[in-house]
C-alpha cells in the first residue's frame, strides 16, 4: 500500500479563479490540506492543492466549471471516513469539501423518503426523522455523510435486512465535470425509464461526478426490536446457523459474527460481562411482537442445532445500546490488543456457502504470518472484515500484513466474492480490479472516458492506469 | 404511437457471411420475421431482415462482430412479451433469438442464487428449482424470459417484497456491440468493487449489449402463504389501506388493486363468486405461521379503518391459485369487455402518497374521454396499469385512447413519479423521456455513445433522436 505520488498537478489558476468567488472558503492552509489529504486509519497523506468549501449544488457547478476548464483534479469530500485511499490528493488539485451542504430538504412519512444535501451524516438524518417514528438503517460505524456512503457504496450492519447505498437511493443531484446539473431517478419506488444512472453514480467513488443531494428510502421504526447474542463451539457452527437462518427466510435486521479473538479484545475493551472468548453471532430482529417471538424461537432453534448455546436476550433499549456500542467499537477494541500498533481492514464478501472455508483459511493465514488479526462480519452479507494489527515502524510486519491482505482478496474472488464488499477501491485495491473484472473493466474505462473526458475527477482511483 | 419506419438498413451482407456460419438458424421466411417484429399486443408490425437463432455467448459474439463491422442492426429478441415496441426492427437488420439458450447452468440451495441463459423463461425456472424447495419471485404476468426481463428491468405483482429485476440480478454475462464478452457483478451478496456494470445494463433494452447470462437471487418458499382478497368502499380507502400497511411495515408479499371495472371484468371471466363489482385489493402474505397470522390481523384492522369489508381467506393451494388466476387473467378478462377491441396498459408509477389522487384522476379523464379502461395496479409500488380498450378501425376512439394514455404519463412526472414503471420505453414512451430526465438525457446519450459507437444495438429506441 505504499503508493508513489506523481508530482501534483498545477493549481493556481483554478485557485485563483475560485478565490475570486469564493474568497476565503478556498483554504490552503498545511493544517486543513492536511486533514483532506487522507481518509480513516490511513497514514499517507497526500494532500490537495487547496480546499474549497462549497455551499450550494449550484456552487459546486461553478467550482467544477473552473477545473474542468483548467485541467485541475477535483476530489468530493464528506467527513473524510473513507478506508481505501479514496480523498489522497495522488495528483494534487482541489478537495470540494460539502460538508456545509448539510440540510435536510424534505421527510415524507407517508412516501417513507427524504431529499438531503450531500453533507449530511447518517447520525444527523436519524435525530431529524426519529420524531416522525422513522428511521435510516444503513450503519456502516462510522458517522459519514450520505454522499460519500453512496460514492463508495456502503452498507454496514443491516444491509441483510434493509440493503445497501445501491438499494436505499432513489435518485441523485449530480454535477457532472462540465458543471451541468442532472437528475437521476426520482421518487418513484421502481422505474423502467432508461439507464440506471443512479445505480451508476452509487458506488462511483467521485470519479464521474459529484453528488450534491439523494433521495433515499426511510423505513418506520419498527414495533418490536430485539436483540441477542449467541456463542458457539466453533466458527464453523457459528457461520452454518447464519446460512440455515438466511435459507429459512428468517428475516433478521442483522447477522453480525464475532471470532474468539474479536471477543476478547471486545470484553476487555467494552467491558462484556458474562461472555466467553469463543466464536459469537450478534443478533437483531425487527418487527411486530409475535413474528419477533417466532423468529427467536426459530433462530434459537437453529443456534442449537449448530453448536451454539442459550441466547441471550437484550430488549431494553439501554441492553441493546450496551450489545451494539460494544459492536461498533470492534475497531477501537482491536487496537487494543495492541497499543501503539495500527490496523487496516479487509473487506472480502464470498457467496455465504464459502464463508466458513474463506474465514477458518483467512484466519489460519494470519497465524502463519504471525500476525494478531481479528474477524468482524456482517455474516449475513457474506462479508467480512479482518482487522490487520501492524507495528508500521517494522516493515517486515507491514509486508507480511500486506501479503495477508492480498491474499484474502484473492481468496475472495476464488471463491465467487469480491475484492470489496461495502469499502470500495480507492487507491488501494486498484491493483486487483483486472483480477476481478477482467474485460468488464474496457467497459468501466469508456464509461470514465465517455463521463469525465479531461480525467478531472478523482484522477487515479479505482480504475488501473 | 403510429410510428412513421425509416427506409430498413441493407442486410444482404452480413445475411450472407452469417449463413456462411449458421446455415438454415438464419431465417429470412415472412412468418418468423413478422413474428419477431412485434411485441404483445402491438398492432404494427415491423419485421427485421432476418432472424439468427444463437445457441450460445460465443455464436451471439460472432454475430455481434458480424453485425458491427456491416453496422447492420441488431434486436435482441426472447419470447416476444414486451409491450413498448422493444422488438420491432424499426431500422431492420437482424432480430437476435435467444431462446434456444435455455439451460439452467446452476443452481445454489445454500446461497439462494443460480446461473441461467437468457432464454429461460420465469416460470422454467421455478419448475427447475422447485424441488429444491426454491422460488423466483418476479412475475410480471407473461412467460417472459429472464434475459428479457432483466432487459426491460421488469417487475411485476411480487416486487413490493423481492424487489424487481434490479435487485435480483446479481450478475450478467454481456456481449457488447464489438463481440467482447463480459461478466458483470458475481455471486456476492453485494460489492463495491467499481462501477455497477450490472444495474447499467437491466433495463437497457438491448440497446448497449447482448445479454446472454445471468446470476440471478432465488428465495426459498415460505413456509406458510395466505392470500386474501378484501373490497372496499372507495378506491381512496383501498389505497389509504395500502399506506398504512407499508408504513407500519407490514411485509406482504403482494399488494395488488383491482378498480370496480376490472372486478366487474374478472368476476364475468373467471367466474369469481361472492365478490362484488367494488375496489378490491389481492393480498398474499408469505412467511412463518404465527408471523403470517399477526401480519392478517393487522391487516384486517388496517382495511376496516379505511372501508374494508372482511378478508376473505385463501390458504389452501387451490383456493390460492384460483385468485391470483383471476388476477393474471385481468388483461384478458378487461379485453372481454369489449370484444373485438384492441387494448395497451398504461404504466405510470408515482410516490404513494399520490397514488388516490393520480388514479381517480386517470379514471375520470378515461371517462371523460368516453373509454373503457380498467384498472390493475401493484400498489404497493406505487404502480398502475390502466388496460385502455379502443376500437382499431375508430380513428377517433385511438386517438382518444393515446390522449389518455400520454395524459397519464404527464400526471405522473407532475405527481414525482416516472413514465414507466416495469415496462420500459421502447418505441412508444420515447417522447416522454425528456420530460422525465431533462439533462440527465445527454448523460445517457454519452454512455450509448461510448459503449455502442456504431449504433448497431436496438436502434432508434429508448433514446429519442
């Protein structure tokens, strides 16, 4: 992951054009190009030439007008949570930072959807709609903006149940490099009215154009929602409940598998009582009181037949907030399995008949590394995270951590998976798009070519020079 | 929709080198190619040179390259069942039949997905699977095939629960213009490894590429199925009835609206009894047994607050397949109305929340114009079809039926919603689609440029000139 930066692209004109407009929300202070430079858990900074604050869809036309004029690299950023290298200024220009685009334009209760500027954070639409008994479920962990979870295509915890970026957005405001304004999609739950531009933009990684506003799907907050954790004797029977669950139909909110090791670091990090460091399934089901019963009952069932033992119940909201918290900062509780050490994530997705062979391989490729390296997965999915511990002042971990990781996406695409399951490619797993794509990618390059012929947007990300 | 035909592109050559390969599969006789020159129930028939029957990815390569290097067009062509004028060679060349290709080439029990060429039809597929205690969900009412629906992104009475044809294809095998053979998406429950190929081709109707396979999701059957049927006072109450079911959740597995007309149409031909001429919804609910029997108590109260009558049950099988007989028969019971009358369905899709108000408006501008047009509807989608019947040989009465047809379109862009809902565009709803996309338009006119430069795939449809 060591990338070489070309030498950054000359900005000034564009700067001072957009300086004349724009005036001090055109920053080039070493502290704020800095903090642009790289996105979560990521070391290399690379920073942009200046960052340009934008307020409105129409300023984001004009600012892009000015580099696609100039030649200039414009790279979309949110909040910066990305994992993949995906806001690394790799050829300098401007960072077109909206996260002052952050109003929520219109809720619809009755049509269960709203319009929000691309600024605004998952966290932020929930408190807005909460009152109205709605909510917005996809969860990846970190708090990011709804334009950047639909340029990288996120989902998170209850993409089992409720899908991804890809299936909650209805429509888009985009900008494209030429500064033109279009809209996709639109209110309508389904449509037959020409390409799918939406599905196109979602996932897209700020290399076609730029998300300004999305109208997505909501969902009402359900009656009943319980939650529970179940542990097993091994992996293996941990995963095989999850497929029995999913074969059966049993409609659960979401499936997330903890390993032995994730376990420990969890217990000691969020201070779980009465849990064992073994193999252990989160579990959380929503709905109407007796269809919840009936799935316990049928999830209980099968956790039995696999290995698992008792669940163990959370319905206060106080016991499923304790459950979930402790599952969020998985990540914070990795790292301190080793402090002072840094970590990246994997991101491997299989068909789930692989999941148990990919993750007991995965898991006994990062012993034979020696390398600390515990598993979180959104199971239901097929899709895993493993978080990789390195000491980054010793570069022969960082090689063997690198190698773990090449070879868990390599494992994932011999499996019928994904090198990417909800993190994207950025810069990072460029280097494997060939692998799983093959001729696909001549169609994703005449699709960047025919969409962004300057090659000003995102330059160097996702698709292999 | 009287559509003027431009002078038909000279095909004699690539006939010629395509015989030299396929012998007696290219067909030239008058029969098969007015039978591949128009869809159901269109009335113009425009048949293409010839017809090529390829039995595999390979031969549709060789065909394509043909075909591109004579810039002959080409119509990808399955069984026949699209209603927008997708098949009809307006330009001529060379209808592409696929439905030799008709192997399921694999089926997953424990990943719920399987692998089928495109000339499957849905319901071989569901008798293939079926012993397997699997299902596919999409019914759009005719015997399509599945690479015919993934083409038109086609939907149907089940896609309120399973999604339609964009959330059920998780990949595809595509021949582009030039012969490339490529392979969208996977078999991972979802990714974010580049742009989404797969979505950019469903619904492209055929006018990008070739498709030839496709990985699609399958379910397996609930363990339970109910269906009901519930008549209400006033079509606004049935459709108030239905917002309230979406927004407390309530997962049906199908919503479907009958309007007193077509009641009055399905009770005479399917003999229904007990039923009165009154807007009436078609309910099937899918799950576990106690799950199944709360989501019918809520239900039940839901219809009776908004001028419900009781729901009449249909749990045995029999019961069961003799309502929703009676629902798939409704275009041909609407036709029995009239007899001798010709007949298109209308396709709008709007937000729910407008639904009441855009169907009593289409109802009363159908009686104003003096028509018979019932209506059908997955309300729960938001879509309806109205079945306007006309009288061919009354030029006046057409053109009043098109009046119609073209206001309904209008209503639902005015309302938020699209043009069409699951049919497509085809020929006839190509002068609309500037009043859906606005300058979205030139960003699918860029992507059939870059991806088909010769305009050889399905010329002269979905995007108008």
């Amino acid at each position: 992951m060591l990338i070489e930066r070309p030498v950054p692209v000359d900005a000034g004109a564009a700067i001072a054009r957009l300086r004349d407009r724009f005036g001090d929300r055109v920053q080039t202070g070493a502290a704020i190009r800095d903090a642009h430079g790289r996105g979560e858990g990521l070391h290399d900074i690379m920073p942009p030439a200046a960052v340009v604050l934008a307020h409105s869809t129409a300023e984001v036309s004009a600012i892009l007008a000015v580099c696609n004029d100039t030649r200039v690299p414009v790279i979309p950023f949110g909040v910066g949570t990305s994992l993949e290298g995906q806001i690394q200024a790799l050829h300098g220009g401007i960072s077109l930072d909206l996260s002052a685009m952050d109003r929520v334009l219109s809720v619809s209760a009755a049509d269960l959807d709203c319009r929000v500027e691309a600024g605004v954070t998952r966290e932020a639409l929930n408190a807005h709609v909460k009152s109205k008994g709605l909510f917005f479920p996809l969860d990846p962990g970190a708090n990011a903006t709804l334009g950047g979870m639909a340029a990288t295509r996120a989902s998170g915890t209850n993409a089992v149940r409720y899908g991804t970026m890809r299936e909650v957005t209805l429509g888009l405001t985009v900008v494209t490099p030429d500064g033109s304004i279009v809209r996709t999609g639109g209110r309508a739950r389904k449509s037959s009215a020409g390409y799918d531009l939406t599905r196109l933009y979602v996932g897209s990684e700020g290399t076609l154009g730029v998300i300004t506003e999305l109208q997505l799907r909501l969902f009402g907050i359900p009656e009943t929602i319980a939650a529970a954790v179940c542990q097993f004797d091994s992996l293996r029977g941990a995963i095989d409940a999850v497929v029995a669950i999913l074969q059966l139909g049993i409609p659960l909110a979401r499936i997330e598998l903890l390993d032995a090791l994730q376990m420990r670091a969890c217990i000691g990090y969020s201070r779980l009582e009465g849990l064992a460091e073994a193999p252990t399934l989160f579990l959380e089901f929503h709905g109407a009181p007796a269809g919840v019963d009936e799935q316990v009952a049928q999830v209980g069932e099968v956790a039995a037949l696999n290995g698992g033992g008792a669940l163990r119940w959370a319905r206060a909201q106080e016991e499923r907030t304790a459950l979930w918290t402790a599952r969020h900062n998985a990540y914070w509780a990795a790292r301190s399995l080793r402090p002072g050490c840094e970590t990246f994530a994997t991101d491997a997705c299989v068909p789930i008949s692989r999941l148990a062979e990919c993750i007991l391989e995965t898991t006994a490729a990062a012993e034979a590394l020696d390398l600390v390296a515990p598993v979180v997965g959104h199971v239901g999915d097929g899709n895993f995270h493993m978080l990789v511990l390195f000491d980054p002042a010793d570069a022969d971990e960082r090689a063997r951590a690198e190698a773990l990781s090449e070879g868990i996406a390599r494992r994932s695409l011999a499996m019928g998976g994904t090198i990417s399951g909800e993190h994207g490619i950025g810069l990072h797993k460029m280097g494997m798009m060939a692998a799983e794509h093959g001729d696909a990618l001549a169609v994703m390059r005449s699709l960047k070519a025919a969409l962004d012929p300057r090659g000003i947007m995102n330059p160097g990300k996702m698709l292999p020079g």
